[in-house]
C-alpha cells in the first residue's frame, strides 16, 4: 500500500504519525500537494518527507521533487528496540528487547538505492536514532521464521539523537579517524566495528558521492582513499 506521502505500509502508521508531528511545529503544513505528490511537512519552501521503511520505495518521489524543491528526508532508525507481542484482541502476550542494534553506519543500507541524491544542492537527508516498539501479532500472515507472527505497527519511544546531512563530505566523519590510508573494505570494517557487507555498501556509496576514491589493489581488494 502507498498513499504517496511515504508510507509504505501499514507497518509504519504510528511510527510515521509520531515523527509528522513532531516536525509540525507552528508555521509548517502537513499533508500539502506539491507537483502532483502528497508532502508530509511543509516548512516555507522546505519539503520534508518522512520514510521509515525502504528508500527504494520513495526514489521516484525524490527525484522528481528535488529538481524543483528543497526536500529533506528523514529516516528513523533504532538504535534500541523492543518486541511486543500482543494477542488479536490487543492484549500484551510478552515483551522482549531485540538482540539488534543499529548505528549511524547502517544508513548505507538504505542509501544504496539513491547513493548520488546528496550531490543535488536540493537534497539532504535527516537520520533519527530512535528507541522504538515493534508490535507483532500471530495472525499466520508472518513469515515461517517469526512462525506465523506479523509486524503491524511500530511505535516511538525516544529520539536518542539526530544528525543532518546536506553535502556528501558529510559522511566522511564515519570514516574512523584512526583508520589509515589507503584502506580495504575489511579493514574499514574492524576500524568501525561493522560487517563487511556494511563497510561494502558504504564504499559504493561513497564512491557515487564522489568522496572516495579507488587507488589501487591489495590482492583481490581495492584500495580507497578519500577523495580531498
């Protein structure tokens, strides 16, 4: 399901609300039609949209509205969660806190899908670290590892912290400072205490955005440095 504003499912409905409001402080409109698209905020000439599932999903959206708009994205991520499942009729079954931890790293796992968006002198992107619910129910729609159990909502507990980023030199500070270079991706990986996987997609990124830079190979590796 897709409204147009940036819900993607029925998932995200009080996790989406929660954040709208916070963002509609006095002087903003909410639910605004701009160029044919639902906005969630309207701040003056400043977009902001509001995504907390998967970039992909909105990559036309932004793109379309950005040659002409200021536009901010915010992406909620949770630094802690906690699971809660309830019954069909609403009532808590049992409450644990997920083993899962994001940090700011793990946005790359979003920007993959629009990795050059930063370069646009009309795009930024806003990463909320959040503490957050996840409510789910066994209505046999889950999928067979949950057994049956299906996420219907996610709530917000806390806003731990936030960070902005309006130009890609901006994510250079997750490059660790101690970490020497040139550097392979594993080596960013143990300097940042992330998967490799991670430390993969956060060089493509990086290198989309024009802020890194291959210089060379390490057997089978690449070499990046950043690209000042």
């Amino acid at each position: 399901m897709n409204n147009g504003s940036g819900i993607g499912t029925l998932q995200e409905r009080s996790l989406h609300a929660t954040i709208k409001q916070l963002y509609n402080t006095p002087g903003t409109k909410t639910e605004v039609k701009v160029d044919g698209f639902v906005i969630d905020v309207v701040k003056g000439d400043l977009l902001i949209e509001i995504q907390t599932r998967k970039f992909s999903a909105i990559k036309d959206k932004l793109f379309k509205l950005m040659k002409n708009h200021p536009i901010r994205l915010v992406h909620p991520m949770p630094m802690e969660k906690w699971v809660i499942r309830q019954s069909l009729d609403g009532r808590e079954i049992s409450r644990r806190k997920s083993p899962k931890k994001m940090n700011l790293a793990h946005i790359f796992e979003e920007l993959v899908s629009i990795p050059t968006f930063i370069i646009h002198s009309n795009f930024e992107l806003e990463v909320l670290l959040t503490k957050e619910e996840e409510i789910r129910v066994k209505d046999g729609k889950g999928s067979w590892r949950r057994r049956g159990w299906s996420s219907v909502d996610r709530r917000l507990i806390e806003i731990v912290d936030r960070h902005l980023y309006s130009n890609p030199t901006d994510f250079l500070q997750m490059i660790p400072s101690s970490l020497e270079e040139p550097f392979t991706t594993r080596s960013l990986a143990e300097a940042a205490d992330i998967p490799r996987r991670l430390a993969q997609k956060m060089t493509y990124c990086m290198r989309k955005m024009e802020i890194l830079k291959v210089v060379g190979k390490e057997g089978n590796a690449h070499l990046y440095k950043k690209n000042q």
